[in-house]
C-alpha cells in the first residue's frame, strides 16, 4: 500500500462545529469555551501499511499531507515472561523504542517520535515558519531528528539540566537550534520561553496536546496494540505527565470502536505518575474537574526528586472538553502512584524477564502493572495493553557512537522578551 494524502476534516469537540485544517489551527475559532479540536478521518475502517511505511502505516488515521524518511513505528506483542511472573494471561506490551529483532527502530528511543513524524508530515509546503518546541528532553531529541534529517528549520526550548538528553549517533544539520532556561529551571520555564520565541515574527509553535498531528502520532501506540490482539484492550496502562498519550489513547479507542471490527468495549485508562510528583493523581482523587496546579518552586522541586523526568508537567490538559478528566471519566480509568523504588524495580524486573531496557517513565508504567495487579484492580486473565513509552535507548547508546546538541545560547529562568527578541535575531 502505498502512501496517499488522508483524507480528513476538523472539529472542535466544544461547539462542535467544522474548521479548516488550513493555517494548522491549534484551537477553534469560533468559539472560547476550552476544548481540543480533533481529525475526523474519511475512512472509518483503517487499513494498516506495510512494515517499510514506519510511522505512516497509520497513515489512514494520522492527519498528514505528506511522509518523511526514516519513521519507526510502535511494535505490540503478546508478553511471556512478564506476564508468567505476574499470573496473566492476556498481557500485550506496545514498545516504542529501539529493539530491531522485534521490527522495533526508534533511534531516539521513545514515542515521541511518532509524534514528530505525524507533526512534520502534517506540514505542508504552505508551511514557512520556524517550528518551536518546548520540552523536557525527550520530544526535543525526537523532533531534532525528524527536523535534521528531512531539514526543517526547528527551535527547542529546554531546560539546561535535561539537555544530557539531546543525544544522537550522527551530528545534526544546523536547521536544528537549541535555546536552554539555565541551571534550576523546569520544563515549564522552557514552555515560557517558547512562548516568547512564538512571539516572534516568523517562529510557530508546535501546540503540544493541542496539535491533532501529535495526539494521533500518540494514538498508533493503541492501533499497533489492536492489530496485535484483533480487539481493543481492556485494560491500558501508561505513565503520564501532560497526559497527551492517555487522551490519544482514549481518541484511539473511540475511532477503534466505530471502525466496528475490534470490538465495541472501552479501554479502561490505568495511568500512572511518579511520587512525590502527583498533580494529576491528587486531582483526580479529589474528584471533579478543576485541577489542583502547584506553585513553581514546589513543582521544581518535587521534579527534582523524580526518576520519571519526562512526567513532571504542570499543567497538563487536564479540565478541558476531550481532555484528561473527560478521558478517565468515560473508561471509568484510575491514577496510580508509583514510588522511585518501585519504579527501578519493576524496570529492572522488565530486562530481566522480556530482555531490553525501558526509561525511567516506562518502568513507572510496569510498576502500575505491577501494584493493579496486586491490588485485584485488573483480572488475571484482562486483556491488558502495557505501553512501553520508551526503551532500548541504552542498548542504542552503547551501539552507537554519541553526539550530544549544544545550546546557541543559555537563557536565565525567565528571561524578557526583548532579551529573547535580540538573542533570536542574532
Ligand atoms: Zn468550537
């Protein structure tokens, strides 16, 4: 199957109306009430590529005009060791990563990559702004890639203290620029940064959750693991910190469940955060909608004390129409807490019995497999999606000679605009 221009409209899951993709619209325009907009796909029954096509063997269900060189895909199979350790039976473990004997080759080793295939390849040549992104280390280092190697001019915005995350096994073109908030600073401070870099003529920003490119890259974590069981999970289990990939997932699920030939069950959302950085499990214990946001200094330092880097966002799309909340209400899901010893643990119990590392953030997801099992929270015999996040990345480093990207320039924790305005321009 070849790659053709999908077909897809817009809408905006508050209003409901119908918007043009035209200008890449993050939001909707025609009314204020906060809410994501989401792609409606022309073709209801997906049609999964060839192995060769990568990420764009979903490209049914990816809003993209066109495709870019060198994509991984999500690769699902059905778990032995893990789950003969755990007494299931039905256990399946969606891997993003690198781990070529399983047709896995994510060379940034997570699934953000999925994201910026789906993100880039949803540009078209009508696109003539620098493209910004704001991350805490792991999107960064996927959208280098994805920038660098189909040369798209590209800013990161990340903190100084994550950039040992910005590794790759070849240097990268200088269409890539990366712009730090020093020493101390958190993830939120870069996304205040790239906020003032988008104030800029000529940069754009990528949106994060609010970009239907990026949630539907997400989602082929949940159509890879359909394919695999010929159903949609039951269960789905996933560490979170904006909690984009849950909202994929759920989005996933729902088009799963119009396609008519997996099943017609929801997928229970079983996310899962690091303690003591818990914004969303408190939130979501407290119940209602509103979500309890932290002041900067104790964010900062509860991001601190985490393994789980990746998951210490502040402010996730929590309370919006179509996001988090709503994801978690509708498959009646749960969020779990998962302790930093618990999280090495269970990683290390996954390379040991399945045979390849996971990052921190995805140990946290096997140690919420783990403590629901314990708990009786998931039958043993509940068919059971682990998503993998990200893993093999040590593998891939000891294979692979390292570069690291160096920042154009090191910003203080919130620099002015001005300051940014002159550094941009230089
Ligand atoms: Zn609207």
């Amino acid at each position: 199957m070849a790659f053709s221009k999908t077909e897809y409209k817009v809408k905006c899951l508050s209003c409901g109306g119908e918007l043009s993709d035209e200008g890449y619209p993050l939001g909707c325009p025609h009314c204020d009430k906060p809410g994501f907009i989401q792609a409606d796909y022309g073709k209801k029954q997906i049609e999964f590529g060839s192995e060769e096509m990568g990420l764009y063997r979903f490209a049914d269900w990816l809003p993209v005009k066109h495709t870019l060189e060198g994509s991984g895909a999500p690769i699902t199979y059905k778990s032995e060791a893990l789950a003969k350790e755990l007494g299931l039976t039905d256990l399946w473990i969606t891997f993003n990563g690198w781990w070529p004997e399983k047709g896995a080759r994510m060379k940034t080793g997570a699934f953000k990559e999925c994201e910026a295939y789906a993100v880039c390849g949803r540009m078209g040549d009508d696109w003539k702004d620098t493209l910004v992104v704001a991350s805490a280390g792991n999107t960064a280092r996927a959208f280098a890639r994805v920038c660098s190697d189909n040369n798209i001019p590209l800013v990161l915005c990340v903190p100084e203290d994550n950039i040992d995350a910005l590794w790759f096994d070849k240097p990268l073109n200088d269409c890539v620029k990366l712009y730090c908030t020093e020493s101390g600073s958190d993830y939120f401070d870069a996304i205040a940064l790239s906020g003032k870099v988008c104030a800029l003529d000529g940069f754009a920003p990528e949106g994060g959750a609010k970009n239907i490119a990026r949630r539907d890259g997400m989602a082929t974590t949940v159509l890879s693991c359909a394919e695999a069981m010929q159903a949609i999970p039951e269960y789905y289990f996933q560490a979170v910190g904006s909690g984009t990939g849950a909202i994929a997932a759920w989005e996933a699920m729902n088009r799963l469940i119009e396609d008519g030939r997996f099943g017609s069950n929801k997928m229970k959302l079983l996310v899962s955060q690091n303690t003591p950085f818990l914004p969303i499990y408190d939130s979501w214990k407290r119940g209602g909608r509103d979500f309890i946001e932290l002041d900067g200094d104790t964010a900062r330092e509860q991001a601190e004390a985490v393994v789980g880097k990746v998951l210490t966002n502040r402010k996730p799309p929590y309370s919006l129409t179509g996001g988090l909340y709503d994801a978690l209400v509708d498959t009646e899901g749960d969020v779990i807490a998962v302790s930093n010893e618990e999280a090495s643990q269970a990683g290390a119990l996954f390379k040991e019995l399945e045979g390849n590392d996971v990052s921190p953030a995805a140990s946290v997801a096997v140690a919420s497999l783990i403590q629901a099992v314990e708990a009786g929270t998931v039958p043993k015999d509940g068919r059971i999606m682990l998503n993998i996040t990200g893993g093999g990345m040590e593998r891939f480093m000891s294979e692979h000679e390292m570069f690291f990207l160096q920042p154009t320039h090191v910003f203080s924790k919130e620099p002015s605009q001005e300051e940014v305005a002159e550094v941009l321009k230089a």
